[in-house]
C-alpha cells in the first residue's frame, strides 16, 4: 500500500496534547489516558446540536481508537460539509442515508434503511444508548475542537471515506488511498 506522507507521519508518529476545551468547562484532558476531572458530558444535542453528532459519529465509529484516529474520524465528516456532493450540515451528513418509506407513511418516524447509511453505526438495527464515560467525554471534546478552533482539521489528508482496518469494503477500489490512520484506512473520490 502506498500511503501519502502525512498519514504516514501520522501512522509513525505519537500524537499527544493537553487543550483546554473551552472556558465554560473549566476543565483540561490528557489525550495520553483520556481522563479528565468531569463527570458529566459537556454538552447535549439540544444545547450543540452539530457539535453533538460529530461527537457521536466519533464515538460510535472510533471509541476504541487514538487520538489521531478519532480525530481522522471526525475530519472525514468535515470535510464532506465541504464537498458538495454531500449535505451541508455535520447532522445530514452522519445521518445521510435512505429512510424507510413505510416507518414514515404509516408511523411518521424517519427510520433509516438498515445497512445503507453512510456511517454503519447510524443505521446497524443496534439501540444507539445514551453515549457516558472518559470516551464519550473524549469524543465530545475532540468534536467541540475542530469545529470551533480547527483542532487537528486536515489530519485525514482531505479524505471523504474510511473504513475499518478489518474489512475491504467493494468502494474503496475506486478511491484514491490516503493511508491508514489509528484504526481506519481513508480515501478521497479520484
């Protein structure tokens, strides 16, 4: 596989930083064990709603990764806000996908069509529970960062798509590789 420079340096390299998130939590995270002096999440979908589906979008796809890969994670989305073959909002763009034509007529809910999301945490058929703990604290963080202060914004090298490092989904043969960052693999449209 050949990988462009910066995911390599990325790949090769340590990423670790302590940032202040913002004054009104008055609190400080440790990237390197991911704790931080908080119990609570820092904001709720009604209070910051594109900053809370970012948040989940890393939580759910890249929880168990680094640093660099959750934020590689999250710069994805931002980067399709950008690109204007996608939506135009972080929320429409991790929740992108088809909605089931019954549940809306005779339900009026919009429930997606299992297994055809963007992102397969949106729509697997799992209950998506209420996100707690040092990672969901951790995901809100690094959200919150990149949309508001460019936090590690271009660490995925422009990348539109990812996947896993265990799967070989059929699209990836027609994108370009970028390289592997933490856990995921990620490509641009050629």
């Amino acid at each position: 596989m050949k990988y462009s420079s910066l995911a390599m340096i990325i790949v090769m390299g340590t990423v670790s930083t302590t940032l202040a998130l913002d004054a009104r939590t008055e609190t400080l995270m440790d990237n390197t064990n991911s704790k931080n002096t908080t119990t609570a999440q820092y904001y709720t979908a009604e209070s910051n709603p594109q900053e809370y589906c970012l948040a989940q979008n890393i939580y759910y796809e890249s929880r168990t990764d680094n640093l660099a890969g959750m934020a590689a994670v999250a710069d994805v989305v931002i980067n399709r806000v950008y690109d204007t073959r996608y939506p135009n909002t972080i929320c429409e763009v991790v929740k992108q996908g088809p909605i089931s034509k019954w549940w809306k007529e005779e339900k009026g809910k919009e429930v997606p069509i299992k297994h055809r999301c963007q992102f397969s945490w949106y729509c697997d058929g799992k209950p998506d529970d209420n996100p707690s703990g040092d990672k969901w604290r951790q995901a809100q963080e690094i959200a919150y960062k990149m949309i508001h202060f460019d936090y590690l914004r271009g660490i995925s090298d422009g990348s539109t798509h990812y996947h896993a490092t265990y799967v070989d989904p059929s699209w990836n043969k027609s994108m370009q590789l970028i390289g592997r960052i933490g856990l995921h693999i990620f490509y641009v449209s050629r």
